[in-house]
C-alpha cells in the first residue's frame, strides 16, 4: 500500500467513523503530550497499517519519547502494549479499514515485539 492510500484512508469517513477501535484513556501530566501525538498520528489506526519503513519509523519515535524508561522496562511495556493490539480479533471495525490495513498493521506489530525480544 503507498503512503497515498494510507493517508487517503486516514482521512476517509471510515476511519473518522471509528475504523480504528484505540483506548480513549484520558493523559495527564508529562505523558499527555505525548499520548496526544501518538493519538493523532494513529488517527484512523493508519500507521499501524502503513508501509514497514514508515511504521518502523513511528516505532522509533515513540522509543525516543519514551527514552527517560530504562531499556529492560521499556522493552517489556512496549510488548506488552504490543501483544494486547496483536491479541484482537480485529484491530479495525469496518470492511474498508480491514481490507486496507488489517494486515499489513498485524506484520508490523509482529516485527515490532520481535525487535524487543530478548
């Protein structure tokens, strides 16, 4: 999938519908900037399903964001986050978010909790 599509997709009324079924937890303090931004990067759940260098990329920035947590608990929070998403039955609600970006979003996931492995 091109990143046109993706973005294409992102602002669709599919993913304005709620295509993309992500917690809603309300933020406070340091980490509200922060999970506001990953919020609206992953508006309409599209860079989970976007191509590998463009999810690697994100996935690189939220280490980045999150670099004041030491590595060993880093990386089991983020598998664990990770595992949650890859433990759905779907990650997307509606026929064209599914077709589109199920599972390429379901391949980065997987690549993502491999990089952390021990």
């Amino acid at each position: 999938m091109t990143d046109t599509a993706i973005d294409r997709f992102a602002t669709s009324r599919a993913a304005h519908a709620g295509a993309f079924h992500a917690g809603q937890g309300v933020a406070h303090g340091p980490l509200r900037r922060v999970r506001r931004r990953r919020h609206e990067a992953a508006k309409g759940g599209s860079i989970l399903g976007s191509p590998v260098e463009r999810f690697e990329r994100y996935d690189r920035d939220v280490r980045r964001e999150y670099a004041f947590v030491p590595q060993p608990l880093y990386r089991r929070k983020r598998a664990e986050v990770l595992q949650r998403f890859l433990d759905r039955p779907r990650l997307y609600h509606g026929a064209a978010a599914v077709a589109l970006l199920e599972d390429a979003a379901r391949r980065n996931l997987a690549a993502a909790l491999a990089r952390l492995a021990p």
